[in-house]
C-alpha cells in the first residue's frame, strides 16, 4: 500500500476512534491510551497526525462542518436551506459518531486546556448567512434581526437535540426540530409566505 493511503487510513483511524471515545464519555473521560487501543495504532503514529488531544478534538469540531453541509450551504443560502440544514444536523447526531463527537465537544469546550475553535460563532454565522438572503427575498418579517434569530435557532437546536438525548436517545430528533420550526416560521415569516416553507426539511430520507 503506498505511504500516502496508509497515512490516510491511519488518520482515519485515529479520527475514528476519538470520535467513538468523545461520543461515549467525554473530552475529559477520553484517554489518548483508550483511543490508541481502539484505533489499533502506535502513539508514534497518533503523534505523526496529532500532537494532543486537544488537537485531535479541534479536528473533528472542524470536520463537523464538512460532514453537516454548511460549505454547499452557503453557495444556496435561504430560509428553507436553514431549515435542511437544522434537520441535516439532526440526521447526522442520529448516524453518525463523528457528528455526535463534535456537537458534545462543542458543548463541552470549556474543559479544554486549550479552548476549541469558536464552533457557536461559526454556526450562528452560518445561519445569519442564511437568514440575511431569506430576508432579501421577502421571505422573514421587515423586523426580524437576523443574527439574534440566527443565536436563538443555534440554541435552541442545542437545547433541543440535548433533551431529545436525554429522554429518548434522540429518536424523536427530527420530530423536535420539525415542531421548532413549526412553532418559529408564523412568528418571523409574513403570512403570505408561510405556506413556502416545510418545518419537516424538504428532504425526506429514509431513516
């Protein structure tokens, strides 16, 4: 295998296994020698790709952003993108390790030694982008200010996907962002435009 592919693999690896480790118990419960053993490599290898383990945490809070599609977001920002994308996020806490690694280390970036990157500010930008179009189109209230909607839909996903872990295991995470919305759109939309926009997310996969 050439050295560039098992570099990759063992990156990957590496990823992979903090991502379980974070997703389970935590920045602070997660020990680099319990996530060598499950990557099934060398600490020379972990320290090849990653000099800490605060270091190994800001990559997956970074890579969350590729993951949840906020790079495509912004090429086609929009009220109802800011509705895919809430729901896009909460499919991804359901499926995948790695998304669900980030968001609690997010949450739980204080306990850093070194702090994380600023993921809140990253995506409360990420949803003023798209508010700041829905706006120009006609499609929020003349009075609505787009970045205290974007903070308050930032955290009120976060409370939401954290209560939905907590009494059900996020089983009933789409239903929970679908009633936000739900409860949101009549307040900040004009009513002649409401019926354009869907709370569920207008992409429906099969789960």
């Amino acid at each position: 295998m050439p050295r560039q592919e098992r570099a990759e693999q063992t990156r990957k690896a590496i990823l992979d296994a903090a991502a379980s480790r974070f997703d389970e118990v935590g920045f602070l419960g997660a020990s680099l020698s319990d996530i060598l053993a499950e990557a099934g490599v060398t600490k020379g290898a972990l320290y090849f790709h990653f000099r800490s383990k605060e270091e190994l945490a800001d990559a997956l809070i970074q890579e969350q952003f590729d993951l949840s599609g906020t790079g495509g977001l912004l090429q086609a920002p929009g009220l109802q993108s800011a509705i895919d994308w809430s729901h896009g996020m909460a499919r991804g806490l359901r499926t995948d390790v790695r998304v669900r690694a980030s968001i609690r280390l997010v949450i739980e970036q204080g306990s850093f030694i070194t702090p994380a990157g600023n993921a809140y500010k990253e995506w409360i930008d990420v949803a003023d982008a798209c508010f700041i179009a829905g706006k120009a189109a006609g499609d929020l209230r003349k009075e609505v200010v787009t970045n205290e909607l974007a903070q308050f839909v930032v955290s009120s996903f976060t409370g939401i996907q954290l209560s939905s872990q907590v009494l059900t295991g996020r089983t009933d995470l789409a239903e929970r962002v679908t009633f936000m919305w739900s409860l949101l759109l009549p307040s900040i939309v004009p009513p002649r435009r409401v019926h354009r926009f869907d709370p569920a997310g207008t992409q429906h996969p099969a789960d």
